[in-house]
C-alpha cells in the first residue's frame, strides 16, 4: 500500500529545487500509516484512496507536521491532530508525503515564500507558480502526487492550478470544512483540491465535503446553457487567453451547449470589495503577530497586515453591502444560465517577481492581470474550477474557468469533466 507514496517520497525529494514543500514526511511514518490503512481495509471500510499519496498545503494541521502557515520566526511542534478535510481523505486511505509551501500565511499570489524559498513552477523555469497554494500546485503538475490541498481565499488555488496547468476546484463557500486550517479572510476562505484531472478532483472533493463517494458524469453538453460575461472578464485580455477560451467555447457549442452572452453589471467593482473586505479580516485575525512579532513577517505581508489597521470601520460594512448586491446579481444571471465560463487569468503565467505585465499594450498590476477575474467567486461563495485550455504565446499553460451557482458544485464538475475530454480530443 505504500510503494505509490514512497515513489512520490522519493520525487519530492529529487526534485527539491522546486520548493514545492515544506515538510516531508519519512519511510517509517509512510509505512506506518499504510499499514494502518491496510488494517482498516481488511476489516471492512470503504478506501476509495487506498495508498493514493496526497500533498497538503502547510496552512492545515496534519498529524505528525508542523504547521508553519509558511511564516517564518515559528517553530510550531508537530500537530497532534488533522484537520477535519485531512483526517476524511486520511480515513479514505491517503497517505500525507508532505506539507506544501505557499505565499506566506497564504497572504499573496505568486508563492514567492522569503523564509522557505520561491516555488518554481515545473511548466516553466523562471516563471510564477502562482499563489498563494503555488507548493500544491507545483507538486501536482511536477508529477509528485496527483491530487494536493488548497485553500482559496481570492483565487489562490485556482490560479496557481492555471499557472502549472492542472486542475483547481473551489467549492461552495463552507461546503469544505475549514476546521483545523488557518484562517486569512474568514468570509472569503475556501478549501478544495488541486490534482491531475477532474476526475480525481472530483473524487476529493466527495470526501473532503463528507459526502458519499461520488464520481463525476462527462455526458454530452446537450442542452447546457453556458453564460459568457464579456464585460470585465474580457477587458483587458491577453491575446492568447481570448483566442484559447474562444476555442474552448467552440468545442463546447459543437457538443450541444448553448453560449448565452451575459452582462454583468457591477462586477467591475469585485476589487475594492475585495480589498476591503480582505485586508480588514486579515489583519484581525493575525493582529497579535503584527503587533508582538512584526520582525518574524515578509515585508510584502506585514505591510498588507499594516495597511488594514487603518481601515474604518465603514469601509468593511459598506463592503459587505456592496458583496450582497453582487451576489444578487450573480444569483440573477444564473437564473438565465446553468454554468459561467471565463479565462481563469488575464494573462499567461508571468515571470517570477513580476511587479506589472503589459496587455494589449497597457500596463496593468500583476495583482488585477492575476487575481481580477477568480475573486467575484470568493466574494459570492459561488463554486469556480479551472482545468487547463492550451498553452500561450510562450509555452506556459492557460486556464479556462468554469462557475455555478451557489450549492451546483456537481454541475460545475460535470461540466468541467467533459470540456477535459473535448479538449483532449
């Protein structure tokens, strides 16, 4: 039952440069839990991941790991006890290689980590591996394991599963527990897989959300009514992005589905909501380590933790009118569609250390080219995933993003599983 895990052992291990962990795990704790898993087994549990290896991001408590949120100045002792995500996937037969590395307190976009090393990404050297789950996203795609943990708390599992060209699931907000993960932004956290296909993400998300084992169905897209949203997502768009998420909409109208163009009116102001929202939560929750160990934080981090002690108060309940409005909206528009599709980045993935990026000829913060078009599903809770539509103009990987409405978490899947397979084609 471990000959799977201890191989994924050994790659991570080989391909250390990457920084896609932070704690690995050893033989012995490997073969322990194997055997322990095996015993369950042969006494009559379901394991639809028996010996399956599983990567998790260093945000959650793993038995047996340290849990360092990726921030330097800690030295935690092992955790005693799973998070409650974990202990399901544990419980299903998964066994933990290790604990992944991120942009620090999961606070960032690019994984770009100053205490435990920037996290390459293996499409491409020299360039992002996205953030802030870059270390589950890059074990992924580098072949290490096939499904890997993230949290997503403005796009940050989705966009570094587009970076390094895999898979990346954000449920319906709190259909995941987030019991035993750090928090960053409490109304806005999201936990879900990243991992080599649907499928598998799919399976994952079945035990991580408690529900009975599920697989997805990658029927014909017969009937499926697809929402376009050109405004916003479309400007500005890379080039490349637009032509490969036309093409990717192209397969899916000759399979059946029926592209509905949308509007919608308000999401232009998705940032400010978000910020507002964000930095208030963030510095809340972490205020005692900004205010007593400040010296231990990044500096791209404690600024951002800085920054929000100067929020007023009525910014963030304005915020939060300003989410239930988009929300609202979002809700209409469903009415009219059964999925959205979008590019999941305006952009392919930059180099590392980007500051800004150049679309169409304007220059455009790596923050807005990155984060713009993934963070209206946080603010709504609404599930988006991105599977990986072709490659841009220098080689690197596009995502292509596919959302439902609030509770359609399977339609999302569904719908993902048979684009994989056109796609594929």
């Amino acid at each position: 039952a471990a000959d799977a895990a201890r191989a994924a052992l050994a790659a991570a291990r080989q391909q250390a440069g990457l920084n896609a962990f932070i704690s690995l795990s050893d033989t012995p704790a490997l073969d322990g839990a194997a055997a322990a898993a095996a015993r369950r087994l042969r006494e009559g549990a379901a394991m639809p991941l028996m010996g399956v290896p599983i990567a998790v991001k260093d945000l959650m408590q793993v038995a047996g790991f340290p849990q360092t949120n990726g921030s330097g100045g800690l030295k935690p002792p092992p955790a005693l006890h799973d998070a409650l995500a974990v202990a399901r996937l544990r419980e299903a037969g998964a066994l933990v290689v290790g604990t992944t590395n991120l942009h620090e307190l999961a606070y960032g976009i690019t994984s770009e980590n100053p205490h435990y090393g920037w996290v390459g990404n293996p499409r491409g050297a020299g360039y992002t591996a996205g953030g802030s789950s870059g270390g589950s996203a890059a074990a992924v795609a580098a072949g290490i394991v096939r499904l890997a943990i993230g949290t997503d708390t403005a796009g940050s599992i989705r966009i570094p599963a587009a970076c390094c060209g895999v898979v990346g699931f954000k449920p319906t907000f709190d259909a995941i527990s987030r019991e035993g993960a750090q928090a960053l932004g409490a109304s806005l956290d999201h936990l879900g897989p990243i991992a080599a296909s649907v499928a598998d993400a799919a399976l994952a998300y079945s035990i991580m959300s408690g529900q009975a084992e599920r697989t997805v169905s990658a029927g014909a897209l017969t009937g499926l009514r697809v929402g376009v949203p050109r405004n916003y997502f479309y400007d500005p768009l890379a080039e490349d992005v637009a032509q490969a998420v036309d093409h990717a909409l192209a397969r899916m109208q000759a399979d059946g589905a029926t592209l509905v163009p949308l509007d919608l009116p308000g999401v232009e102001h998705s940032a400010a909501l978000q910020f507002a929202t964000l930095c208030s939560e963030a510095t809340d929750i972490h205020w005692r380590r900004l205010v007593d160990q400040p010296e231990t934080l990044g500096d791209d981090v404690r600024v951002r933790l800085e920054i929000g002690q100067f929020f007023p108060a009525t910014w963030y309940t304005r915020a939060q009118r300003g989410r239930a409005a988009l929300a609202r909206m979002f809700d209409q528009a469903m009415q009219s569609v059964d999925v959205l599709v979008t590019p999941t980045l305006r952009i392919e993935p930059p180099r590392s250390g980007a500051g800004a990026v150049t679309i169409g000829g304007r220059e455009v913060p790596l923050h807005t080219a990155v984060t713009g078009l993934t963070m209206p599903f946080n603010l709504t809770g609404m599930p988006a995933l991105t599977l990986p539509c072709g490659s841009g103009r220098n080689g690197l990987p596009l995502g292509l993003q596919i959302a439902g409405a609030r509770g359609a978490d399977w339609r999302v899947l569904n719908t993902a599983a048979r684009v994989e397979s056109l796609l594929a084609a």
